[in-house]
C-alpha cells in the first residue's frame, strides 16, 4: 500500500482533476495517412504511385473503424487525438489515487477499530 496519506492522495488527485478541466476538444483515434487508388485507369495511382488521404481509425466492438479527416482538419483531429489521449492518462491516475483513498480509509477504519477493542479488552483486565 501506498505510503501516502490521505490527504496528499486527495491533493494529488485534485491538481490531476484540474488538469483534466484544462484539456480541450478530444477526438479517440489515431490519425493516420495512407495512400488510396481513385479508381480511374489513367491515373498515376493505377501505375503504383497512389494519392494520400488523411484517416482517424479506432477500434469500435473489436472491429477497426475509419473516418476521412479533409486537409483543412488535419491538424485540428491530430491535436484533439493528442488530447484524448492526455485525458485518457489523467482519469486513470485519478482513479488510481481514488482507489488508494479508499483502501487507506479501510485500512485506517479497521485499526481505529483494532484499537477500540483493544483499549476495551485492557479496561476489562483492569
């Protein structure tokens, strides 16, 4: 167990959550370039040297999902992807300081508890 105390948990737990209020738009994905052939015979991309087109794929019930992302987005989806990806990092943290506070405060309860029973087994003996 963490040799932490509440308190710092609870501190270190609040300044992850205002992190987490800092973050902008986010986008789950990652946004990836790939080269496609149009189609046409008379193309260059028909002869192997194929156009790039910008994609955000993620994973949706096992299977992977794509999404065309036009030019003119292709650095906002790239920054929102970097932002879900810092907001994803952050809510685990705080859930990782979360559960530490919890397990401290039962941890804590029981020896409060110990102590009672203990002070009142002396008192008896008394």
């Amino acid at each position: 167990m963490s040799k932490m105390s509440i308190g710092v948990l609870e501190t270190r737990r609040g300044a992850r959550l205002k992190e987490l209020r800092m973050l902008g738009p986010v986008l789950q994905g990652t946004v990836a370039s790939i080269g496609v052939r149009c189609g046409n015979p008379g193309c260059r991309c028909a002869r192997g040297e194929k156009h790039v087109s910008n994609v955000l794929t993620r994973k949706v019930n096992g299977k992977t999902k794509s999404v065309y992302v036009p030019s003119g987005m292709l650095e906002d989806a790239k920054k929102w992807s970097k932002e879900f990806r810092k907001a994803k990092k952050l809510l685990k943290e705080i859930s990782d300081c979360s559960e530490k506070i919890l397990k401290k405060f039962v941890a804590t309860e029981r020896a409060k508890k110990r102590n009672l029973a203990a002070v009142r087994m002396r008192d008896r003996l008394a």
